[in-house]
C-alpha cells in the first residue's frame, strides 16, 4: 500500500528541528518515532496522530479528523487527519505539536533487551 510522499516529507518538514527521529515502515504506510515512541504517521493519504486520550473526543470534533479504526477497531488516543483538516501550514503545525506533546509523556513500547 502506497503512502503520500508530499505529506511524508510535511512530516519530515515539521520535526526536522529534532534530534531522535526514525522513520519506520509500519500498517501499509510510515510511522516517525520520536524518542522510541510512535508519534505521527501516514495511512494512504492521512495523518495519523497519536494523540493524549483525554483530549481525544475534543479533537475529534475538529474539521477532517477522526478516531483512527485501521483495524475496524477504533483506538481512542490515536486519530486520522484528512486533507481538509492540515490544508493549512497552522492547521499542520497544530496536529504535528500535539502529537509531540503527547510524545513527552508516552510510554515507549520499545521492547527492553533481558
């Protein structure tokens, strides 16, 4: 499955300014982890976020965003982002810095070596 190669490098555009950043093949698209965390990522051609599940029903409300259900089941805490909702640079920029300020306090699922 194809991913969106402008939104892709949006991405890269937007956390450049970090310093741990991986890029990760992952559902049929493209995760970024941020310090070991899954943080952003692209489906086709949306973005998904991760982002704080308290703020979850809120940003669901937003223009172009939905709850994230790739498996048929929805996950609370992650959205998808169409078109409509990141057209502009703030519109973007705001979806990107709230998954990184979520990112601060996630939990890495990065598998600890025994």
């Amino acid at each position: 499955m194809a991913y969106n190669q402008k939104l892709a490098d949006r991405i890269r555009e937007g956390l450049q300014h970090l310093k741990s950043v991986e890029e990760k093949p992952m559902m049929g698209g493209l995760t970024f982890m941020v310090n070991d965390k899954m943080c952003v990522g692209i489906i086709k051609d949306e973005l998904m976020c991760r982002i704080d599940p308290d703020f979850h029903e809120t940003a669901i409300e937003k223009t172009g965003c939905r709850t994230m259900d790739f498996t048929k089941r929805p996950m609370k805490g992650y959205v998808m982002i169409d078109e409509n909702g990141m057209k502009s640079k703030k519109d973007f920029d705001y979806w990107i810095n709230l998954s990184l300020e979520f990112n601060k306090k996630a939990k890495s699922s990065k598998r600890k070596k025994s």
